[in-house]
C-alpha cells in the first residue's frame, strides 16, 4: 500500500514527535464545533425506600435511584404522535432518563414513578406547573398553579409495616378477621387500570379489580380463582379497610392540593395529575 504521508507533504519525524494530547488540542481549534458533553444526572429519593422490591431487583433496599437531566431526545418522546396516542410516552421517557438500564420503569411502584417524573419535570422546565382544572361540582375550568419542588419535599406519614423477602406486606382484616398479604403495585398495572377505566367509567369496578391485582393471597390460600371470588364478597369494612391501610403503608410524595371554585366557592381536596401536559404546561 503506498504511504499517502509524502503526497500530503507529512514529515514522518515531525508527526511521531507531536504529543498525541497536542494534536487532539489542535484538532478542537480547527473545528470548535467538535464538543464532547455529559448529561449531568442525579440521585431522586424513592418514596418506597426500595422496601417493595423483591430480592434480586436492582432497588431492592435502595433509597434512590440515579436519572439523567431531560434532553432533546426525551422531548422528541414527549411529542411523538405515536407514543402520545398509544398512551406510553411517559412510560417511554422513565425508561429513557433511568440511568441503570437493568431497571424495568413498569417495575417501578406507582409512588416511585411519580417522584421520578416530578423530578424530572423540575430539571427541565422548573417546579412551577400551571394547569387548567374542572370544578367537579359546576364544571368550570380554571387555571391552578403548583409547586412541584414544594410536593416533591412533602411526603405522609408512613404506617409502618412487616414486610417480607419479596416486598409484601401482610394487614389483618377487622370483619372477616383473615389475614391478607398484598404486593405494591407498579407501573404495569397502572396501564392495565388505566385501559380499564376507558372501557368501564364505573370505579366501583375498577377498585375491585385494583384489590385483586394487589391481594397476594388470603389465609395462606394463592389460588387466584378462590381470592377473586373472595374479593367479590368481601364485606365493605373489610374492603375499606384493606384499601385505607393500604394507602397508609404505601407512601409516595402528596400530590393532593386544596382546590376553591372562583365560581360556586366549592372546596375539594384534588389531586395533581401526571399526564403529558404535566411537562407541556401552559
């Protein structure tokens, strides 16, 4: 092969003897377009304290877990006609700023996902979140303002728990007195409610469904046919119950804020919500 150093007038001594940190110095000069940057990340505070996951998940006794800053790319996901209509943007976008790639986003608890796109949110376009708000009594839409880095400080209180090898939890019932193991639920399931919510506007339905998602078993009895129908009959307080101690024990950052009508001057607790719009505020 012939060398090419002679017809581009190289002097073979002169090139050995530039420092190969010298020439990359030069090269930058020549093209200052020729720019080398990390995304900066950082450590997000898990609501669950890696308590629900079971050993061998790569947050199981983890505190936090490490996200990169939103870039062009995850906005490109934010827009995306296709994901956007699928209903899996966000789910997308967890997945694309989680910075172990051994971690399943739909793994994530519920709890854990929310403080994740708060933080999320914060890092990319500021805690300030304005959206449009429904009076659920006159119907009247209205602009509500929220501080994201005020809710993402604020955490309830924590009733605490056993929980075993594989993050469930065990909450004895006051009627029937049976002893229920439960699992967290995650991201998965919180697609799979959702798809059912668009079917069946009837949330009775949906929170017997959500009890049979989370119920592990019932006096030590794991067949799934025999605790559904369990579930179907189960007294009310013990349902309530089962739903009340569950939200006691699985904590995440209170996305509840005070919410007064300018025009019926009806006053709700309500909740933010975690949708698309949440990084497209207006």
């Amino acid at each position: 092969m012939r060398n090419n150093q002679d017809r581009f007038g190289i002097d073979p001594q002169q090139q050995e003897a530039t420092p190969p940190q010298l020439i990359s110095q030069q090269e930058e000069k020549a093209n200052p377009l020729s720019l080398n940057f990390i995304t900066p990340t950082e450590f997000v505070d898990l609501p669950s304290k890696g308590k629900f996951y079971p050993e061998g998940h790569p947050l199981h006794g983890m505190d936090v877990i490490e996200i990169k800053e939103m870039t062009a790319k995850e906005e490109d996901i934010l827009t995306s006609r296709s994901l956007l209509k699928k209903g899996i943007a966000l789910d997308k976008l967890l997945q694309s700023i989680i910075v172990d790639r051994k971690i399943n986003a739909d793994s994530l608890t519920i709890e854990d996902r929310n403080a994740i796109l708060i933080a999320a949110r914060i890092s990319g376009y500021g805690p300030e979140y304005v959206t449009q708000v429904t009076c659920p009594s006159c119907n009247q839409k209205s602009k509500s303002k929220f501080d994201l880095l005020e809710k993402l400080e604020t955490q309830k209180e924590t009733l605490e728990a056993p929980i075993d090898a594989n993050g469930h939890f065990e909450v004895t019932l006051p009627k029937t007195n049976w002893k229920v193991k439960c699992r967290v639920l995650n991201g998965t399931d919180e697609k799979q409610f959702y798809r059912l919510t668009e079917k069946n506007k009837d949330n009775d339905s949906i929170l017997v469904e959500q009890l049979k998602t989370m119920v592990v078993s019932m006096q030590g009895v794991t067949d799934r046919e025999l605790i559904n129908n369990a579930i179907a009959a189960l007294p009310a307080k013990d349902s309530r119950f089962l739903r009340t101690q569950y939200q006691k024990i699985v904590v995440g950052v209170d996305l509840t804020k005070t919410f007064s009508c300018a025009s019926c001057d009806f006053s709700t607790e309500m909740e933010i919500p975690l949708t698309t719009d949440f990084f497209w505020s207006k």
